[in-house]
C-alpha cells in the first residue's frame, strides 16, 4: 500500500494527525488545483478547508482499486472548487472577471502525469480536433462553465456543448 | 435512462460541465445507483493524470489550522473513542442517519405511518435544516441559522423521484421553523426536497435559477 493510502486509512479511523500528514504532503498540489479552477486564493483556501473536510469524513469510502490515492483527493478538492465557482455564478459568462487573466490553458499535454495512464491518455488527447481538445482541459483544468468555454473558443454554445460530449465519447473509447 | 447517457452524464459531472443543480443531482442520485457511481469513478481515474497540468502553488499558512477549527465545529470532539469522522460517505446516507437520530427528539407524539425525514445538507455537507414530513405537510426547522444574502431569497423546492421538473413550494421565511402542505404533490420517500437562492419575490421562471444551497432526500424515519 502507498504512504497515502496507508494515510487514509488511519483518517477514516478518525486519526487527525494521520488528516495532518496528508495536508502537508498533498497541500502544495491541491491548492494548486484549487487555483487553477479559481484563479483566487482566498476561494482556493476555501475549497481546501470544505475538501479536507470532506476528505477526513469520506476518507473510508477511498477504494484502491478504483485508482491511486492521489487522483481521489484531486477529485475531492477539484470538486470542492467547481462547488464554489458554481455558487459565485459560474453559468454567467460575462460575470468571471477573472477569465482571462492567467491563461492555463494547459496545451502543453507533455505536463501531464507521466506513467502509462498519463502516457496512453495524452495520445488519446492528441487525436481529438484542437478545438475539442482545449475545450476538455478547459472544463477540466480551468474550471470553465460551457458558456464560458463557448466565448473563450468563440464558438456557439451549442456546438461547444456537442464536441464536448462527443470529446469524451473519442476519449473512452480511445482508452478502452 | 440509457447506459450511453448515464455514462455521458458521469463523464461531464467529472469534466466539471454540470451546472449547480445537476451536479447536486447528480450527488444525490450516486447514493442510491451503484452503475452511476462506478461510471463517476470509472470517469475521475481516466481524467486524472489530468490533475497535473495545475501549477503547484503554496497555499496560505494559516490555512490548516483553519481545517482544524473546522473539524472541530463541524464534527464532535473526541472523547473515549474518535467521534469526529462522520460514519456516513455522502450525501444520502448522511441525511437519513442524521434525520434518524434527532427523529427521537421531534417525532413526541405517535405517528399513524412512519414520517419521512431528511437533513437538508449544504454543498460542504453540513447539516442546515431538519425536514419532516408526515401525512400532506412537510415541516421545517433549522439546524442553525443562516442569514439569506441581501436582496435575495430563499426558496423551497420538492423534486419527486422519476420527475423531470422539481415543484416550487414557497419562499423560506425567516423564521427558523415553517411548514408547508402542497397541493400538487404528496411527500414521498425519495423525493428530493431544496432551497435555492433566488431574486427577490422567488424564481421568475418557476423552475430554480439560482445555486443551491440546501439539498436532501426524503426517506423513512427509523426505518421501519
């Protein structure tokens, strides 16, 4: 078992300061997530504070053959974040100030995770139109709502919400 | 629905396309359909090398013992044996074993069926309101109270399990414990019952357009 699986198993046994060393092994990479999503410290420290709660009373439903330990506190954390750019009204796409001022729009593909899940998703990445492609790591990275992909591409929101779907259909049938 | 579409559905709640309110829906709905859970899962570990292409960035150094005052409002302290980890994964579950619990504190006086009850949780899952519902009414109190943001209300809403479309049952008002008795629908195990925030004199669409804040689904209390 991983150092973090073992750490979540002693979290979902109420051990706080196992929820401790969690924190200061993962934080500098969740909040980074956080931000990437929010593009506001004070937000991203929200969604860190209302995942790490959520980590500590979840941390049982953590399943190691459903993946590594490190993707199920990304998805927390991620989710935590989408949480709270929903509330701060995500689906207005005129209302995020914000968009824009720190473009990761990660197309660099080379920075995702290396290893042969990393490996096979990237090729999967790169057989997809350019436009499908930025529109998926800007849903999944960014954080960005469809009517704001839609302005960013400068595309109809419908087309934007059809390649998206389609994008996704391509990539698990790419992967399976 | 179909294998494609809960499939499709999995896929862009993990994307992060969901709005709020299919998002909670969705939540809501993993408790009870195992396929779908396991499509969500199956979604978050083929996106997650994904996770990387955030820049890793510091976050503020006050920040943890910030979780930790959090811990310690949102869950019990420790005594004997560790109590601050909620027993329940999620959103259903939690609900009904909360309602469970204070049901001994509400339901005094003897019921002619089992009453339906539920937590209505926020997005971070603590506990907001405590709803019962026995016969046509459906009563309300809050677990703590919480001002409306300016300028805004809050209304209450009961989606009932199969319907497309959730039924507006009023505005919340400001008193911290109400009760509400639909004409066009009866309280029915499963249903979904929330509280969205909307402008003022409620929802111009009659349909929710705003976040919500509250979320639960109905079941019996007891469960007998």
């Amino acid at each position: 078992m991983s150092d973090t699986a073992a750490l979540l198993v002693r979290i979902a046994g109420g051990d706080r300061a196992a929820l401790h060393a969690l924190y200061k092994a993962q934080s500098v990479r969740l909040f980074g997530i956080a931000m990437a999503i929010l593009r506001d410290r004070d937000q991203a420290a929200d969604a860190l504070h209302d995942g790490f709660l959520n980590i500590a009373r979840r941390a049982a439903s953590f399943d190691a053959a459903m993946g590594a330990p490190e993707a199920w506190t990304g998805a927390v954390i991620r989710h935590a974040a989408l949480d709270i750019a929903r509330r701060r009204g995500r689906e207005m796409p005129t209302d995020d100030a914000t968009l824009g001022d720190r473009p990761v729009e990660a197309t660099q593909l080379s920075a995702i995770a290396d290893g042969e899940e990393g490996a096979r998703l990237r090729s999967c990445l790169e057989q997809l139109p350019e436009k499908n492609r930025r529109g998926i790591l800007l849903a999944f990275v960014d954080g960005l709502s469809h009517p704001q992909i839609a302005a960013r591409l400068e595309l109809p929101l419908g087309t934007v919400k059809a390649w998206i779907r389609r994008g996704l259909l391509s990539l698990r049938e790419c992967l399976a | 629905m179909t294998p494609e579409e809960r499939d499709a559905l999995a896929g862009e709640y993990v994307l992060g396309t969901l709005e709020a309110r299919e998002a909670a829906e969705l939540r809501a709905r993993m408790e009870t359909d195992a396929e779908l859970a396991a499509a969500v899962a199956a979604w978050e570990q083929r996106l997650a090398p994904l996770l990387t292409l955030a820049p890793p960035e510091a976050p503020p150094p006050e920040l943890w013992a910030r979780i930790e005052r959090g811990l310690g409002l949102a869950l019990a302290p420790a005594t004997a044996r560790p109590r601050w980890r909620f027993p329940w994964p999620a959103l259903g579950l939690g609900a009904s074993a909360v309602a469970a619990g204070l049901a001994a504190f509400i339901l005094l006086r003897p019921a002619p069926q089992a009453p339906l009850m539920t937590v209505l949780l926020t997005s971070s899952d603590q506990p907001a309101w405590l709803v019962e519902a026995a016969g046509d009414t459906i009563r309300l109190a809050a677990l703590n109270r919480r001002a409306v943001e300016p300028g805004r209300v809050a209304q209450l809403w009961a989606l009932p399990q199969g319907a497309t479309a959730p039924t507006s049952l009023g505005l919340v008002p400001e008193a911290g414990r109400f009760s509400v008795t639909p004409t066009t629908l009866r309280p029915s195990p499963g249903m979904l019952i929330e509280i969205t925030l909307e402008p003022p004199g409620g929802s111009p669409t009659g349909r929710p357009t705003g976040p919500i804040l509250f979320i639960g689904r109905l079941s019996e209390a007891g469960g007998s």
